[in-house]
C-alpha cells in the first residue's frame, strides 16, 4: 500500500486497485481509519478528533491531488506524493 504523505505521526495511504467510492487509508498510532474523498466522512475505523480535523485540513488543501492519486492507484501505477500538512 504506497504511502502517499505522512505528518505529524499520521500516515495517509492508498491501495492499488481499490473499490468504489474513492477513499484513502490513514493511521494514526493504534487508529485506522478509512476517508471517501468526496466528502472527507469516516467510513470505516475511527480517529482521534484532533487527527481527524488535521486530515480534513490536509485532504481540503489537496483534494485535486487525492483524486488524481485514486485514479492513478486504480490504474495500478504508483500515487504521486502529496505535501504535508505544515
């Protein structure tokens, strides 16, 4: 699973090949967690309320990025890096 970026202890991830609706992984210490793109909704796991605002911030600023990254992912080539959140 390509990692795509990773701040403050939070790890954000894609899978190749992956199923519908468009969604990243995240991890964050013992948390997993899995975010649709297209609204930022927690649709599997959870988070902490601190990391999940910090990933909605992140996914706000490089929502372009993800989508361009899911459609990558499903075409089995490797997911660009995504900058941080600074």
């Amino acid at each position: 699973m390509p990692e795509i970026s990773r701040f403050y202890g939070i790890r954000v991830m894609m899978f190749f090949d992956e199923h519908n609706p468009p969604h990243f992984h995240v991890e964050y210490n013992e948390y997993n967690a899995v975010i649709r793109i297209a609204d930022l909704a927690i649709t599997e796991g959870k988070l902490p309320p601190k990391a999940a605002g910090l990933i909605v911030e992140w996914a706000l600023a490089h929502k372009d990025e993800l989508i361009r990254d899911w459609e990558l992912a499903q075409n089995d080539q490797q997911p660009d890096k995504i900058e941080p959140l600074k």
